[in-house]
C-alpha cells in the first residue's frame, strides 16, 4: 500500500469511529495496518499526516503497530455488538 492509501483507510477509521473511540480506532489501525506501514516506508507520523489528521497521532499509531505483534482482529458477531 502507498502512504496515501494508508491515510485514507485511517481517515476512514477515524471519521467513522463511533463516539468517544476515536484514539481506538487509531490503534486499531495501527494493529490492522502496521506491516503495510512498515514496508511502504513511511513513518506513522507521515501516515497522520496523509490521513488528515493531527501528526501527534503518529504516537497511537506507532502504538498499534507495537501491538500488533501480539494480537489478532477478529470480527464479532453482529449479535455481541
């Protein structure tokens, strides 16, 4: 993936995060998308950056990426929502 679709898909997550869970969905993000991140060479600052939002949030990005060495998304159950 490029550093611009990186920041759409995060510019995504984080317009349509529900309320409150905004900084969440930045980790998420991160979580879901650090190998990308990693291999397209941009620092997480710059995938801020190209998503539109504040360059502080390259922290919480930086965060999931460390993350998601240790955990795996999984999708729930519409019913467990």
């Amino acid at each position: 993936m490029t550093i611009s679709e990186l920041g759409h898909k995060l510019r995504e997550m984080y317009e349509n995060a529900p309320d409150g869970n905004s900084v969440v969905m930045i980790h998420l993000f991160g979580i879901k998308f650090g190998p990308q991140v990693r291999d397209c060479g941009a620092s997480a600052r710059d995938v801020a950056i190209a998503a539109g939002i504040p360059e502080s949030y390259g922290t919480e990005i930086n965060k999931g990426i460390n993350l998601s060495k240790y955990v795996q998304v999984v999708s729930m159950p519409a019913t467990a929502r």
